[in-house]
C-alpha cells in the first residue's frame, strides 16, 4: 500500500490524520499523569493502607477507601445481575419470539430508554423508587428473606440495593442489544435443525442459541460491570452518601464515584484533596483492570472457539 | 402405559415451554417499565413548574455549553474516527484503539477532575469554558467510534473505486466518501449531542452552575442537568418541583434530536 502513496496530498493528510491520534495519546497521558501527580501526598503519606483502611474521616484526617471500593463493587454486582437476568429473558423475547406484533415498537421504545440521561435517573431514584423501597420493597424483602445478612437491618430506602437498581435499568439498553445482536447472529440452520429434532422453543434457546452466543454475552456482561463501576451521577443520588461497611443491603454506602462528586468541592486541606484524587486514580485503575480482563477474556474464548 | 408415559413427558416439556414464555413476557415488562415509570412522572411533576426563569437560564446554558463542545470534539472525533478508519490492521493503531476504548470506558468524573485542575485552577474560575472542555472529553471516543463504525458500514467499495480510477488516497477519502457520509456523520454528531447534553458529573468540578445569567464564557454557568441535580437535592418541594421541570425540558430536547437523528438516518437507508 506504502507504495502507491505517492502524492504529497496524501502524505500530508496521512501526517493529520496521525496528528488526531496524537492528541488522543495526549488527553490519556495528561489524565493520567494529572491524577498521579494531584494524588502524590496521598499515596506517599498512606501507601497501601489507603487500600484497606475502612475509616474515611477527614475531621481526624483518617482516609480509607475501603467502603468506597465495596459500595462500588456490591452496587455494580447488584445492577450487573438484575440487568443480566431481565436484559437477557427480553432479547430472547425479542429475538427467538419475534414474530410477536410488539417487537419493532420495543426496539424503538428501548432506543429512547438509552437516551434518557443519568441525573434523570437520579432523580426518579430519589423521588419515586426509593420512597417505595422505603415503604413497600424493602419491608417485604425484610418479612420474606430477612434470615439473610443480605436482607436484614433497618430500612431506609436509599442505600446499596437502590443504588443497585438503579445501575440495574442503566445497564438494561445495552445488554438487551448487545445480546439480541449475537443471537441474530446464531446460524438458523441450526436453530431450524433443533426445532426439527422436535426441541420446543424453550429447548432450542437453552440447547442451541445460548451456548453459541455464550462467548459474547460473557463479553457484554463484563463490559456492562466496567461501565457501572464508573456510573457516577444517579448513583450519587441513591445510595446515601455514608461512608460505611455493611453486610445489609439495606443500609446506605458510598462509591469511588459518588464521594467525589459530594466531597471533592468540600475538601479543605491539601492531604483532603489530595486522597480524593487516590480515589479518582483507584477508580481510573479499576475500570481500566476490568476493560482488559474483560478484552482478554472474550478475546481467550473467541480463540479457543477458532480453533475448536 | 408406555404411550401414556411418553404423552406425559410431552406435556411436561409443552408446559415448561409456556412458563418460559411467560417468564420471558415478564422479563420485558421489567425492561420496559422503567421508561414508562420515569417519563410518567416527568411529565406529570416538571409539567406545573414548566416556563421558569431559571429553566431559560439553563436552557442556554446546555445549548451554549454542547455546542462549544462539539465544535470543538466533531472535528477531532471524526478525524480520529477517520484516522482508526485509515489504520485498520495496523499494530500501531490497535494501541491507539485500545487508548481510545480506554477514553470512552473512563468514568467521565475523573475528567472533571483534571480539566479542575488544569483549566479552573489556571484560569482561577469555574466556568463554561472549562465545562465545555470536559464535555469535549467526554464525546471525543464516542465520536471517533460512531465515524468509524459509519465509515466500515457503507463506503469501502465506494473508495476502492476512487482508488481504482487512479485518485490518490487523501482525494479519495474527501472527495468521495466524506460527502457521501455527509449524513451518517451529523447522526453521529447528533447522537455525541444527546451524550454531552444529559452529562452532569463533570460539569459539578468544571462549571458549577449558577443561579443568575452567566457573565460571559469565562464564568460559571448553569446546566439543565446541573439543575436537575442540586434542586432534586434542595429539602424545599418548590425547589424540588424546578428539579422536574429541568428534567422535562431536558428529555424533550433530547427526544427532538433522537427523533430528528433517526428520521436523518432513515433517509438515508432508503
């Protein structure tokens, strides 16, 4: 190809394009560099027990990030399974069952919930499901499930189970296409082939379109975890802003996220701010951790699937 | 016997098969009563408030701040997308890809974060410039992935041929692809727009918000999310009323343009 490029035109055009590319490197390494330099007081004066520490308490100028890093994770989690059991039952919905009359009307439908912003969703949390968290869910979880840690304590609406749901709707608009995309993708050969061996629709989806689309789904359902982690504004809004540890989800907590958009104004001292851009860091590394562990994976499994 | 077994396996499995079925009706119900839930109340709670002054305030400042964004990130985003575009296969790019995946997958708080320290700490003051820059941010990798997936969809044959009739590569890819992607790339825009408009994290660090018209670029300046966010945070209910009426505004806004993007977008595949 080099060899055709024998106009100045295109040398020069090449030599923009690349100029893009460039000022991409230089956003990364700004960011980079301005979160590691800011958060340089933090990370000599704490080291690692910024990590482990489960007291945040700037008053005794106590920073641990440990109930950020968990409030972070469990509210992911919760979304992440929510998202991936209802995502998944509407695309094969959508998908294996598409000769119902309402599947282009859903199509459209989801498109619009995808636009609707993150504070929106906030402020529906606040106003409307977290008052029937408050009144309704979680006292019948409390009647039904409260022999479990996971579903005991006092309720109080905002807290990790809300900020959950809530990243649970999020997620939904992607996964739903994601998945409905591989599924489009399974060959019909076969999946004509289970219905002539008499599999019934339910069988065809469990025994030939699932274990084909697999892979993928693994794929969007990790790409999904990364996103959530990130999801700063409606969680904020929902999960109560409380620093603490706790096995209920119930209770409120607090993400990497969200304590910065609620304290990072408020920071009076530099070993303040300086820990809240550790927190912004950490949050950096977790999503960058989960996007190539989640690359690499799918990437392992499409490889092993090639050669297979 | 033996057939009467074999009838009841039958009936079993038909069975199951019908409470799949409708285990999977439920399974859309949930996805699509949020949407329902949240535009109801949107627009039985921000309908009383509509038509404040401080709704128009923020109007301006979503149109005023989105579009300096784009203007800014269009070019870059569909050069970078142009530029993915060019360097397929390459090795260098798969580390630029891999940058720009990284871009779009960051939490677009810590943008606010550095833009602060960048752009608000050396200019001393939050502003709509500084929330234009990290809104800029925010849509660069979303813009540079639309242009490329646009790109891959609909024009390779379209620049063989140029390449074919003897044009030189840069000829080719702004005399003929660019204006037939005319269309897809103000989708693309469009819906990078719709993105920018409903962010709120960064702005909090980088723009502030502002009750009063902003006196110029160079100061604090409100958002419709911006609003959205600190009223539904206010204990007062009036206040509490404004957070909704943002939020109605906002959604209409947004729905003009997805609505205008798809009509845009179905044009073109016709």
């Amino acid at each position: 190809m080099n060899k055709f490029r024998k106009h100045d035109s295109d040398r020069l055009f090449a030599g923009a394009l690349l100029s893009f590319a460039l000022i991409l490197v230089l956003f990364i390494f700004v960011i980079i560099s301005v979160l590691i330099e800011r958060s340089w007081k933090s990370i000599t004066t704490f080291g690692f027990s910024f990590l482990t520490g489960q007291t945040w308490n700037p008053l005794r100028h106590m920073y641990g990030s440990l109930p950020f890093l968990y409030g972070t994770l469990i509210s992911s989690l919760i979304g992440l399974v929510l998202a991936t059991v209802v995502g998944g039952g509407t695309a094969i919905l959508l998908t294996q069952f598409n000769h119902l009359r309402f599947v282009k009307l859903a199509t459209f439908l989801l498109d619009v919930l995808a636009t609707i912003p993150s504070v929106v969703y906030g402020l529906w949390g606040l106003f409307v499901l977290v008052p029937w968290l408050r009144n309704t869910g979680e006292p019948f979880l409390k009647a039904t499930l409260g022999f479990v840690p996971l579903f005991s304590g006092q309720v109080w609406g905002v807290g990790l189970l809300a900020a959950g749901l809530i990243l649970g709707i999020m997620m939904l608009p992607t996964i739903i296409s994601v998945v409905r995309k591989l599924m489009d993708q399974v060959p019909q050969e076969l999946q004509d082939g289970a219905i002539a061996l008499g599999a019934t629709r339910t069988e065809k989806v469990r025994m030939v379109v699932l274990p084909y689309a697999r892979v993928g789904i693994l794929g969007a359902v990790f790409l999904s975890f990364g996103r959530a982690l990130g999801e700063t504004i409606a969680v904020t809004m929902v999960i109560g802003n409380s620093p603490t540890i706790s096995s209920s989800l119930f209770q409120p907590g607090d993400s990497l996220a969200s304590v910065l958009v609620t304290q990072f104004l408020e920071a009076s001292t530099h070993l303040y701010l300086s820990s809240l851009y550790e927190i912004g860091l950490v949050l950096l590394i977790v999503a960058v951790l989960f996007h190539s562990v989640s690359k690499f994976l799918v990437w392992r499994v499409s490889e092993r699937a090639r050669i297979a | 016997m033996k057939e009467e077994l074999f009838i009841r396996a039958i009936k079993k499995r038909k069975r199951r098969d019908q409470w799949f079925f409708v285990f999977l009706l439920v399974m859309g119900f949930f996805s699509l009563f949020p949407l329902f839930s949240v535009l109801y109340y949107v627009v039985s709670k921000g309908w009383p408030g509509l038509f404040a002054a401080n709704d128009l305030i923020s109007v301006f400042g979503t149109l005023e701040m989105t579009l300096f964004a784009l203007l800014f990130a269009a070019p870059l985003g569909i050069g970078l997308g142009f530029y993915l575009y060019e360097t397929r296969g390459t090795r260098t790019v798969t580390v630029i890809r891999f940058i720009a995946e990284l871009l779009a997958g960051m939490p677009s708080i810590l943008v606010g974060m550095v833009v602060y320290a960048i752009v608000v700490i050396s200019t001393g003051t939050f502003s709509l410039f500084a929330g234009s820059v990290s809104l800029a941010v925010f849509v660069l990798p979303f813009l540079a992935r639309e242009t490329e997936d646009r790109l891959i969809a609909s024009t390779s044959t379209l620049k063989e041929g140029a390449l074919a009739l003897g044009a030189s590569n840069s000829r080719a890819l702004l005399q003929m692809v660019l204006p037939v992607m005319k269309r897809p790339l103000l989708v693309a825009v469009l819906l990078g727009v719709i993105r920018a408009m409903g962010e709120t994290a960064p702005l909090i660090f980088t723009s502030l918000g502002n009750n009063f018209w902003p006196a110029g670029v160079f100061s604090p300046a409100s958002t419709l999310s911006l609003q959205i966010y600190f009223d539904a945070l206010s204990p007062y209910t009036g206040v509490q009323a404004q957070a909704w009426a943002g939020a109605l505004i906002l959604i209409a806004m947004i729905m003009i343009l997805f609505l205008v993007a798809r009509w845009i977008s179905k044009g073109e595949s016709k």
